[in-house]
C-alpha cells in the first residue's frame, strides 16, 4: 500500500473536551513547523485559563512535562498516509502525525519557567495558538521506556 488512504469520520463524537489554555508559538503554518518536538528549539509558551492556574502547584518543581494539545487545523480523515519527510505509506497509528481520527498530539517539554499561569518551555512543535488538553509531569522512572523501536523508521535509516 503505497498510497494515502481516508476513512469516514462517524456522525458524532463520543466524548467532549475542555481545552485548558493556548499554546503559543512563534508558527502560524503548519509547514513552519518544526518536524517533531525534539527538534523543536523556540522557547514557546503555555497560557493557561486562570480557572485552572491553581492546579499548577509544585509544577515548578518538575524540570520536564508532558503537554497534550489539540491539532484543531488537522484533517481527521487520513488513516494512511505519506509523511512528508519520509515520502513511504504508512497506517496513522504507526506515525505521530497530527492528521489523524482524534488530533491529540504529545510533546515532552523542558519547563524553563513560569509566571502568572503561564509556563515558559521548549520542545513544542505547533502552530501559534493551539488548544491546550492537558499537562502531566514527565517521570523519568515510568515514562522512558528505552528498548522501544519503531521498525519502520529504524529500517529506513538502514
């Protein structure tokens, strides 16, 4: 299967969400975009609505989090797709393409600081104000997972 492939979405969704902020970046185009957030290097910021601020406790004290956003601009119909950096078909489970049936991206980022509900980080690779999901602190301990491989992509760098 060498070729894009898009699904029907169903009639409705089967969940509801509340985005908890904006993220902004220094990107109003999708093709601006760094390609993943590792090689994601503007320091971005986390606007948080004021209602949540008070769940920012102790966040301070973590030196990474994980940031889940909403890729509100992306199709949500492509179940295959040709990557644009890598130009082979792939299932969209396979990928980390924001084109998918629930846009919800996830971003390891380095907390740099934080000021009145709004948090200072690196390692986004979004468009300047996407909808804000959730933020989680990253541990070390539970959530490197280090023997992980993706076949596909190591095959490819072969």
């Amino acid at each position: 299967m060498d070729e894009e492939l898009n699904a029907p979405l169903p009639a409705s969704p089967d969940a509801g969400l509340y985005f908890i902020g904006r993220i902004r970046t220094p990107w109003t185009r999708r093709e601006d975009c760094p390609k993943n957030s590792d090689e994601a290097e503007a320091v971005c910021t986390i606007e948080l609505d004021p209602r949540w601020a008070p769940g920012l406790k102790d966040v301070a004290t973590c030196t990474h989090l994980i940031v889940l956003y909403w890729m509100d601009q992306a199709p949500r119909d492509k179940i295959v797709q040709v990557p644009r950096h890598y130009g082979e078909a792939h299932g969209v489970f396979a990928l980390r393409t924001p084109a998918r049936p629930n846009p919800i991206a996830l971003a390891v980022v380095d907390l740099l600081a934080i000021e009145a509900g709004a948090l200072h980080v690196r390692g986004l690779d979004c468009i300047d104000g996407t909808p804000l999901l959730d933020i989680k602190p990253y541990f070390a301990s539970t959530d490197a997972k280090p023997a992980a491989r993706v076949g596909w992509h190591e095959r490819r760098k072969q």
